[in-house]
C-alpha cells in the first residue's frame, strides 16, 4: 500500500483516534469511542481507503532523481 497520507494528516488522525477512544474508558464512557480506531489506524499506516477512492493525497509526492 502506498501511503497517501502527509505528516501533518497522519498525526491529526493518530491524536483524534486515541482521543475518541479515550471516549470509552474515561469520560462518557459511550462506544462511539471505538470509533476512533478508523483514525488511528489509518494514521499509523499512513494509508486512507477513502483516499485512494477520492483520488486524494496529502503526502507530497516523491522528487525523481
């Protein structure tokens, strides 16, 4: 999987999961924390399906030598 997603994106999506799934042990306690595992996952992967359907890209693309 080519990653399609930036820096930035990536650690947005990561915080946002881990935050959503803090929903579900403290706080509310709601299950739509687990929820966040959508985010956080595919910010540690570096890689969104919807993306890539989209056609989007926040990762910049790669210099040719």
């Amino acid at each position: 999987m080519p990653r399609n997603e930036g820096l930035i994106d990536r650690v947005l999506r990561t915080v946002l999961g881990l935050g959503l799934l803090a929903l579900v042990f403290v706080g509310p306690q709601t299950p739509w924390g687990w929820v966040g595992l959508v985010p956080l996952v595919t910010g540690l992967a570096g890689f969104c399906p919807l993306y890539r359907v989209l056609g989007l890209r926040t990762c910049p693309m790669p210099q040719a030598k």
